[in-house]
C-alpha cells in the first residue's frame, strides 16, 4: 500500500507540472504574439554616456625615499676641549655659521711663536740686503735668508691653519641634527658632533622600468604622498635619470626635486610617487565601464538610431573612470554603460543618459 500511494504522489506532481508548464507557455506566447503585433519589439531599457573630450596624463607610480639636498655629518679635525657651543638643535643655520669652538689657548701661543720667528726673518734679511747692496755680506747669506723666511712664513700659516680648525663652521645652510657634544668635553678627531642637512629642496629617490625612458626625461612633471601629511600632494619635477639600467631588476634610477619650503618634509620619509610620462589635451573619452574586453580587443555598445550597436574601439590611457578612445567612437556619440548584459548587436534600445536623464553627460575631467 505505501508503493501504491507514493506512485500516485509522484503521478499527481506531474500532472500539476505540466499543467503549470501550459499556463505559462501558453501566457509566454500571448505576450510574445503581443510584441510581436504590428512588427514592434519592445526596447531594452539601457543607461548611456556621451563621449566628451578631455585632457588625460600617462601617468606611472612608483614608491621612493627622501633625502636632503646636501647632508653632512659635522666632526671636528683636531683633538680639543669644547669652549662653546653655537647651534639649537633642530634650528636652521647659516653658511659659514659658527657651529662649535674648540680651547685654542695653545693653538694660538703657536702661532704667536711663529709669527715671531718669521718677524726675525724678515728683519734680518732686510739688514742683509742693504749690507749687500755695499757688498758688505755675501749673496750666499741674502739666499740662505730668503729660504729661512719661507719656512717661517710655512710654519705660521700652518700655526694659523690648525687655529682655524679649531672653530667648526656650517659649510652650507641647513637645518641641524641633534647635538652629541657637551661644553667641557673632549673631541676627538672624526668625533660626530651634529648633523646638518639643507632641506629646502628634497631629492625624491625612486625607481622606474626601462620601458619608460622613451618617456622619462629632466623636467617631467612628480607628484608625491606621504602617510605624515593625509590629503596632500607634494609636487616637483625630475632632475636626473642614472645612466645605467640595472641588469637585474630591469629598472633605472630617477631623482626627482620637491620644493619644501616650509621644511616639513624630513630626509628618510617614503613617498608614493606619480610621475607624469605624457599629457594628452582634448582628446576623445568614454566611461570606462562601457567597454567589453573580448581576448585582447575592447568593443563598446553604441546607441544608433534607437538601436545597439557592437563596435570595435582602440583605447589609450586611462584616468579617473575613464578611458582615451584612439578610434571607433567620435565626440557626441552615446555608449551604453549599464544594461549591456542585456543587450544584443542591433536591439532596439531605449537609453537614458547618464545625469538625471539628460540629454548630455558631465565632461569628463581625468585631472
């Protein structure tokens, strides 16, 4: 008894399934007969974009490293006991700016000393030159003077020099490090006492592929982001590009210059970089979701004469959602962006235009 109830079970759905199968057959054919009726076919509802012109950039992005200007670590030449110190720490200075000064009691009782000799010098052979003039000394001694005097004139401009080493100066302007000596220490010679980097202008170091020197040349234009400063864009230019491309990697490297006048930017920050390669004016542009990738081409949906049309385009770059159409669509033509699954090549269309249903879209504007 419970085979014979679950075959009627089985036999009572499939009575209902074809049922279900008529009813709505049946209602498919009459809408399609009503579609059909007077040979109309009811349009797809699509959503299209005009193709405006705009101007893009081939851009490229890469991440890179600040470093100063000029940077220097200040160190003393001669062995001494700090006297005074010249310099904040984290302060600009200026160039020939007194930095430190070394005890220099010694230093100048040695030059006094040499000044002395080479005063002695002269004296005597002013005399030895008069007495010569009445041949009353040989030229031998006026010789023997003059290579004396040269000696001391050595030895005090070398008494004078080691006085001068004594204080350090700023070779150039900059910003100071952190100081590492106190007043009353010793230094020694190649002891670190500060650093000094000229941070007005920062060199941006980074690293493109080879496939972009045809593009990459002095001048061209950078723009750069650091986590530090959220929202803002630091823009400069490149200044050089190495000679050499690395065998390895198959990347060359680029130094690029950013003004940093009000000195926020600090040496060793990272930065993600957009360089500019290109920049393309008034050229032809679609959104970038009307394309259809098929293998390697890109085709687009145009709306001709109310119906769809499958077209072949040639692109370029792309920027900001859309993308350069070398070929295949022209200024004021209308591309389908959403309802393409729907459609087919020479469907009747009914595209709404992008923008509150106008009639235009928004300019596209990649910059």
């Amino acid at each position: 008894m419970r085979l014979v109830g679950q075959i009627a079970i089985v036999a009572a759905l499939g009575l209902g399934g074809v049922g279900l199968w008529y009813v709505t057959s049946g209602d498919a054919g009459g809408s399609a007969a009503q579609q059909q009726a007077g040979g109309q076919v009811r349009p797809v509802a699509v959503v299209g974009a005009q193709a405006k012109r705009g101007d893009v950039a081939i851009t490229f992005d890469a991440v890179g490293t600040l470093r100063a200007n000029e940077a220097v670590t200040i160190t003393s030449k001669l062995a001494g006991i700090v006297r005074s110190i010249g310099f904040t720490e984290g302060q600009p200075v200026e160039a020939g700016q007194t930095l430190l000064e070394l005890d220099d009691t010694e230093a100048r009782a040695e030059l006094a000393v040499a000044e002395s000799q080479r005063r002695t010098v002269v004296q005597e052979l002013e005399r030895a030159t008069q007495l010569l003039g009445r041949q009353a000394v040989a030229q031998a001694r006026v010789d023997d003077l003059k290579i004396q005097l040269q000696g001391a004139e050595a030895r005090a401009n070398a008494a004078r020099s080691r006085l001068q080493d004594l204080t350090i100066r700023a070779p150039f302007a900059g910003v100071t490090g952190l100081r590492q000596v106190s007043p009353g220490a010793l230094v020694r010679p190649a002891d670190e006492v500060t650093t000094l980097d000229d941070v007005r202008v920062m060199k941006l170091e980074f690293r493109m592929p080879e496939t972009a020197l045809g593009s990459l040349r002095p001048g061209s234009t950078v723009e750069a982001v650091s986590t530090a400063f959220k929202g803002e864009r630091f823009r400069g230019e490149v200044d050089v590009i190495d000679a050499r491309v690395d065998p390895v990697t198959r990347t060359v490297a680029v130094v690029a210059n950013l003004p940093n006048p009000d000195l926020r930017l600090r040496p060793g920050m990272f930065m993600t970089v957009q360089l500019t390669l290109d920049r393309r004016d008034n050229v032809v542009m679609i959104p970038e979701e009307a394309l259809i990738p098929v293998g390697d081409r890109q085709f687009a949906f145009m709306v001709v004469d109310g119906k769809a049309q499958r077209r072949q385009v040639r692109i370029g770059a792309r920027q900001g959602g859309w993308v350069e159409v070398a070929d295949g669509v022209k200024e004021g033509d209308v591309v389908i962006t959403r309802g393409i699954q729907k459609v087919r090549d020479g469907q009747p269309v009914k595209a709404e235009i992008a923008g509150a249903g106008t009639q235009s879209a928004q300019r596209p504007n990649p910059s």
